[in-house]
C-alpha cells in the first residue's frame, strides 16, 4: 500500500529478508537510510536503546482488542501527513 500511495518503500521479502531475524532486517535498514515500519515494537525498541543512531523506527501498536488497532490504510495516511508536516517545516 505503500508503494501504490508513491511512497518510497520497500517490503522485507521485496529485499531478499522475508525469513531474516528482525535484527538483520535492522541492520540492513541502517545501511540503507532506511525508515523501519513495524508492529513489532518490543523487539525494535531494543535495537534503538542498543543502537540509537538510525534513519527511524514507526513502531505501530496493536491492542489485544482488533477494533483498537489502527489499519492498514490508515498507517498510509499518517506516513503522508508525518511527509507533509516535514515538507512544511523544512
């Protein structure tokens, strides 16, 4: 969905990482310049404290709850707003 809303993204099995442990997949972020949107934030939280200089992680929450959880396109839409806001300020 990323992709289709002209946003500069690439998928984890798009780059070859679809089996890959989250920390490769960090990692290969990293040297990439490369901003990580994930729903696993636990494991991502700790790859920042032990590594807090990178382009960016978008931790997305999800509540035990499914109707609390934000969607699909509704992360789309927020990426945007977050790319506007930016555009305004620089």
């Amino acid at each position: 969905m990323l992709s289709k809303a002209r946003h500069d993204a690439i998928a984890i099995n798009e780059a070859g990482l679809g089996s890959s442990p989250d920390s490769t997949v960090f990692n290969y972020a990293r040297q990439q310049g490369l901003v990580v949107l994930t729903r696993n934030c636990d494991d991502f939280e700790q790859f920042h404290q032990a590594e807090p200089v990178h382009p960016g992680i978008l931790a997305v929450y999800q509540n035990s709850d499914s109707s609390k959880n934000i969607s699909d396109r509704s992360i789309v839409a927020a990426i945007s707003n977050l790319e506007a806001m930016n555009e305004l300020c620089a």
